[in-house]
C-alpha cells in the first residue's frame, strides 16, 4: 500500500504545523507515507474564481503528482472535495476516474474506514470545540469522522458549536471580493466559539482556520487554533504502546 | 409583433434590453443598468433590523423545513425523480409545449407565446383592454414581476391589486419584494401594521398582531375580489398531457381570484411545463416541505382552459361568460437551455429553500440581489436571463458552502453552475482594468503553481513575506486593495518556520511541531 500525503498548498506554504502532524502521525501508526514533492495546487482557488482553463491544468498536474499512490490522503476538505467531487465535471468524469481522482482521501477517512482504528493512546486534557468546514460536511460527507477520532484520546473535552453546519464565512476570493458580508459571517461563528468556552478551536480544514484566527487574532483574544490533525499527533506523542490496533489492510 | 422586441436583438446573440426588466437597478425606459452586488449588500448589511428580521424568518422556515422533510423516507429518491422529470422535459421542451397548446385549446383556453417581456406585457394589456376592465387582481407570480407586469398596466391606466398579504404589503409600502416566498420577509408586524394604517386602514386602528393584520387585509381585500372582471395569475406547473394548470398557495386569494372574476390570464414561463398528472404528484409532495415547510399547502387549484365558477356558480350560467387566456413566456429561457451546465436552473420550482439556507441571503437579504430573483437562485438565474455584463457580480455573492445544492427539491447543483458562470464573467472582464490586472495576478500564480521549480521558491519565501511584512500589513493593510478586505476584520497567517516541502526535504519536520 503506497500512501501519500496532500497537505495542500496552504498547508505547505503557511501553516506546515499541520503538515508535519499528520505525516508524524501517519508515521506513528504504523503508515509509510511519502509526501511527493511534485505537488503545487489542486487548482481550487482557480476554478472557484473564475479562471477555468487554468484550474484544469493545475488539476492534470496535480493528480499526475499521485500516479503511482495507492492512497493520498488529505488533510484539507475544501481540496479533497475540489479532487473527489470538482474534478470530474472540470476533465471528464472519464479522465478524472482513470487519474485517480476516487484514491483521495481525508485522513480521518483514512484512519477510520482504511485502517480501521478503534482506539488512540494519548491524552489531550483541554476543552476543544470542532467547526465543521462546509466542504466536510456537503463535499466529501465526512459526517462526525474527525470527531470520532478525537473523542478516542482521554482528558479532551469535546464541546459542541451551536450553528454548526453554517459557513464560517471564508469562501476564498470571497473573503476579499465581499469582504463585509465574509466578515460578519466569520464574526457570528466566533460569538460561538467564544460562547462554548472552548481553549481551543479545531477543523478539518486550514483555510476555515486561517479565517478564523485571522479574526480571533485581530479581536485580540485568547484562543489556540490547532488542525485537528496536531491535536492528534500531540497527544500520542509519547505514547508507548503501539498505536496501530486495527483490522486495515497493510 | 411589438415594436420594441422586433428591435432588440442584437448581434451575435446578445441579450435583447427588453428581457432585463427583472433587473432592480438604474433604468431609462427599457434600458437597465448593471446590478452591483458588492457595494448594494455592503449597504444593506448594516440594516440591523432587516438582518434580524431576515435571520428569524429564515431560522423558524428552516427548522420547519427539516423537520418535514425528515417525515419523508424516500426523500432523496424523490429529489431524484423531480430532477429526472425536469431533465426529460427540458430536453423535449418544444413537444411538451405544443402537446400542452393543444390541450388548452382544446378546453376552451386560448394559448399565446411572449418572446421577451415587451411581447408578454403588450399581449396582457390588449387582453385586459378587450375585457373592458379598468382594475385587475393579481395572483402572486414572479414571472409577472420578471416582465414589469404592474407598472406597464399602470402607465396604461389599469390598476393592478396585489392579493396575496406580503405581496400586497411591498405593494402598498412600494418596497420592492426581497424574497421570492414570502415577499415582505424583511419587514416586521410593527412595520406591516403601520403600512397598513398609512394606506387604506385608519390611523390607530389597528393592533400589531398578525390576526388583526390579515383581517384588515382580507377586508380590504374582499371588495375588490368581489367586483374584479379580470384575474392575472402566473403557474407552479403546465400539465401537457391535460392541458391542466396548477396553483399553489397558502391564504385562499389565488382561488379567490381563480373562481370569481369572468376573465383569466395566466403568465408563465415555459420551463413550467411537465409531461403528466403523475409527474405532477412528486412536485406537490417536494415544493410545500420545501417551500413553507408545510406537509401540504392550504389550496392547491387545478384547472383546464375555462376555469370554473366554484364561488360564484351563477356565473357560469352561459359559458362564454369566462375566459380563459394564457400566455408562455421565454424571455431568455431557450437561450439558457443552450448552456449545459446553466439550463439546470430552469429545473427550479421557486421553492425558495436555496434563500432560506443561505448564509449570505441572511446577512444582506433580498435587495442586495437587485434582481425580481434574489438569493443563491437569483445568482445563477439573474446572470443568465439578462446576460453577464449586466448582470455584474452577482456569480461571486456566494462562499459556494452548497447548503443550497443540499436543499434544492429538483437537484439543481447551485455551486456548479456559479463557478461556471464566474468563469464566463472572468473572460468577459478582459476590456477592463480591474479584470485585466486580476486575470493577469491569477495567470503569474497560475505558472508558478503549475511548475514545481517556481512552487518551490515561492513557497519557501512565503514565511519570509509574512515575516518581514506581515505585521507592517496587519497595520497598513487596510489603504491597501485587495488586501484590504482581509486585514479590515483579519490579522494575516504568522510567519511559519518555513515551508512543509523545505522542512520535509531537509528532514526537520519535527521542528514544525508543537512543542
């Protein structure tokens, strides 16, 4: 089983934390991950801003970057879903079917449905709340996966977010082409994350977070912004026994 | 054939101006200008009673929504099946049509086909002139809306009352409609109560409670049903195999309209029709839940060319006594037929769901849209009827978050066709600075990230951007578009510890993490 990593672009240039957690972790259990340096950009911010053409190029690249991967996992659900679900409409179902587009993978997708982890040694004594990025929730049906995962450590305290299912107001070229309306959304999101009392904010997706921090940084509060991922990693850290219990192919 | 329409066509397929009359923006005579969603929505959005007014509406339709369509067990099959329907249908418009004209014909009804709004509008007054009325009253229809029904009757002396209660309540305040269910959703009872009492109710008469309001205007109402000689409706379905068309509302003024006056006209568009009576039975069970989260509307009417007199049975004593007129309207339809990915917008029912789940509708409501269809609807509609230029940035008034898609009875993919509907903006903004100076940004990232020699170095001086600069931007970033609309409510990402790809390369990704 060759496993690669696709951290994402945002991932790779500005918040490589993230990155770093997940191939330790990936490690950790058990995975040989690669993360194959050919990869740029899925093509996302492209296509959604109207540069087609463009995007279906970066989009050939990308998934030729995987050619010889069983499995690439992704920490970033906004560009698994432009892989999984954008690009058989953007080349063909066809071309995106054979490129391997259906191999891509969220890692809790990866953990749970591949692996199939049962339980995660380690601890992680915090109260955590979890925003569900839009693309989890209606791109890739991630449904409660990241979760699961979290609630396997001990000491965490998972408190739910009222609205959940509501955009944190990102939306990309969205964010600065209407930045008012952006704003006010990732605003009402913040009342409620400040409203769960939570030290620390999670997601499946880095870009949400980069919008959120963005904001929990400028209001000058006192909040961690973590990828669900490096919550993960930290907390079986140092961990002694084998972390990998589980039934998956290897 | 009108004047106006037979001069309007431009070249190459261009939008004739007579179809833009849907548009809420600037207008000479039949010329429109373009909607400007940006600067309208950062207007409205500071309206904080419209926010709240808006946002509890939306919150109780929403939960209501849920919850009837969970009652529903093979809701997703029939989702499916409405959408299968409307595909088939579109594909073989022109038969459906014509089997439909011929139906209605048949009963009794007289078919006639609008190309643009100018032809639909001309036809409905000489229709009202020969009936000799001076007055009409008005079922709720967007299409009516979409060709400027009611100012054109005014100019040429016929007054048209609005029965439905929000509809009559953005008539009487002259507020334009800001949602396509439940027009004056962005008005509260103390609002509507004070509408009233400046109109045609006395000052200090009337309590702000709901009850009391619709009473005053079903009083103020039922005048003008009773002496009324010629209805207007538009149509939820065509029905070809029958000839048949059905209405569905909630407050009984639609049958109202539909069973008293002598004389009917029905404007529809012609992506209402679909093939047969079954057909029909999968859209009632989708568009109430859907709509106003009911698991059935109060009245449903259904009828064939010549309506009956329920109400009123003397007058059907002769039977010439009714008429019975409607009028198929393309207006754009068939140009966005033509578009493969867009045409899925003329599946749409007008159930509204997509605005009710909208978190950018809640936050800036209907008339930031200024187009007859706001919301994420509107967004991918508006463009397409009336054409890209004028149609501005409406394409880009969405995050794509796809709880529209999620809710849309006919499955119509609203984040799809705003992406290609963006992309046809993009190449059109090629004759302007700004659409230049951005295609040109999006072209140098383009190459960069489509060549991992360049990704490479770019990546890998993005901390040191964020580094030396970042600061200096979270303070002055704000004089600076674009970067602007970021750093206004936004700090930038810190400095990372260099890229992942350089951390991996060199084998230090244990110093990007948490310590």
């Amino acid at each position: 089983m060759k496993v690669a990593i696709f951290p994402s672009c945002i991932v790779d240039t500005i918040f490589p934390e993230a990155g770093a957690a997940a191939i330790r972790l990936l490690e950790r259990l058990g995975v040989d991950v690669d993360f194959p340096l050919e990869q740029t950009c899925c093509g996302q911010m492209h296509l959604n801003t109207g540069y087609e053409s463009r995007a279906r190029k970066l989009a050939q690249k990308h998934l030729s970057s995987f050619n010889q991967y069983d499995w690439v996992i992704g920490i970033s659900t906004s560009c698994t879903t432009m892989v999984r679900e954008f690009y058989p409409q953007l080349l063909g179902a066809t071309t995106a079917e054979v490129g391997g587009s259906g191999k891509f993978l969220e890692l809790s997708e990866f953990l749970l449905d591949v692996l199939g982890i049962t339980e995660l040694e380690g601890t992680f004594a915090k109260k955590v709340t979890f925003h569900t990025s839009c693309h989890s929730l209606r791109g890739i049906h991630l449904g409660d996966r990241p979760q699961r995962l979290l609630s396997m450590l001990e000491g965490i305290e998972l408190i739910p977010l009222p609205k959940s299912d509501s955009c944190c107001g990102f939306g990309g070229t969205f964010s600065i082409k209407n930045s008012a309306i952006s704003t006010v959304m990732m605003e009402e999101k913040l009342a409620n994350v400040y409203w769960t009392g939570a030290e620390v904010l999670t997601a499946a997706d880095s870009s949400c977070l980069m919008n959120l921090s963005g904001g929990i940084q400028a209001a000058k509060k006192q909040l961690a912004v973590m990828h669900y991922a490096e919550i993960l990693e930290v907390a079986t850290r140092h961990s002694q026994k084998k972390l990998l219990n589980h039934s998956g192919e290897k | 054939m009108s004047k106006t329409s037979s001069t309007v066509h431009g070249p190459n397929g261009s939008i004739p101006k007579a179809n833009t009359w849907l548009l809420r923006t600037e207008h000479h005579g039949e010329e429109r200008g373009r909607t400007y969603f940006k600067s309208r929505s950062t207007r409205e959005i500071r309206n904080l009673q419209m926010r709240k007014n808006i946002s509890h509406a939306t919150t109780t339709i929403r939960e209501k929504r849920k919850k009837v369509v969970s009652e529903v067990p093979n809701w997703e099959d029939l989702r499916t099946r409405a959408s299968q329907i409307k595909q088939h249908t579109l594909a073989n418009l022109d038969v459906y049509l014509e089997e439909f004209e011929r139906n209605v014909t048949k009963a009794g009804g007289k078919v006639h086909w609008a190309r643009d709004a100018a032809e639909a509008r001309e036809i409905a007054l000489e229709l009202v002139r020969e009936s000799g009325a001076s007055s009409v009253i008005k079922v709720k229809s967007m299409v009516t809306e979409e060709i400027g029904l009611n100012a054109y009757l005014s100019e040429n002396g016929i007054e048209a009352t609005e029965t439905d209660l929000a509809e009559l309540i953005c008539q009487l305040a002259g507020d334009e409609s800001s949602h396509i269910l439940v027009p004056a959703i962005h008005r509260n009872r103390v609002e509507i109560r004070d509408i009233f009492e400046a109109t045609f109710a006395q000052k200090g008469s009337l309590e702000a409670d709901p009850p009391k309001i619709a009473e005053a205007a079903r009083k103020h109402l039922r005048e003008k049903f009773l002496r009324s000689t010629v209805a207007i409706s538009g149509g939820n379905f065509l029905v070809a195999e029958t000839g048949s068309v059905a209405i569905v509302e909630s407050e009984g003024n639609g049958r109202m309209c539909l069973t008293l006056p002598n004389n009917v006209i029905s404007i529809v568009g012609i992506e209402k029709v679909i093939p047969t009576m079954e057909d029909l039975e999968v859209f009632l069970t989708l568009l109430p839940r859907s709509s106003t989260g009911e698991r059935m509307n109060p009245y449903t009417t259904i009828w064939t060319g010549r309506p009956p007199a329920q109400m009123a049975p003397e007058k059907e004593t002769t039977e010439d006594r009714k008429s019975y007129n409607i009028i198929l309207l393309d207006n754009g339809r068939t140009r966005v037929l033509s578009d493969e990915v867009g045409s899925q917008a003329l599946a749409c029912i007008r159930c509204s769901a997509c605005l009710n789940v909208c978190p950018v509708y809640e936050r800036v409501g209907g008339h930031s849209y200024e187009s007859v269809y706001p919301g994420p609807i509107g967004a991918i509609l508006t463009p397409q009827l009336v054409g890209d230029e004028l149609a501005g940035d409406l394409a880009f008034a969405s995050t794509l978050c796809g709880a529209c898609y999620e809710v849309c009875p006919v499955k119509i993919n609203i984040p799809e066709i705003l992406i290609h509907l963006r992309s046809i903006h993009s190449d059109h903004r090629r004759d302007t600075m700004s659409g230049n100076l951005e295609r040109g940004s999006f072209g140098i990232v383009g190459i960069v990230m489509g060549n991992t020699n360049l990704f490479n170095i770019a990546s890998s001086s993005v901390s040191l951007i964020l580094k030396y600069g970042g600061p200096l931007l979270n303070r002055v970033g704000k004089y600076l578009p674009p970067i602007n609309g970021w750093v206004e409510s936004r700090n930038l990402p810190k400095a990372p510890n260099g890229s992942l790809r350089d951390a991996y390369r060199k084998g230090t990704l244990d110093d990007l993490l948490k310590k």
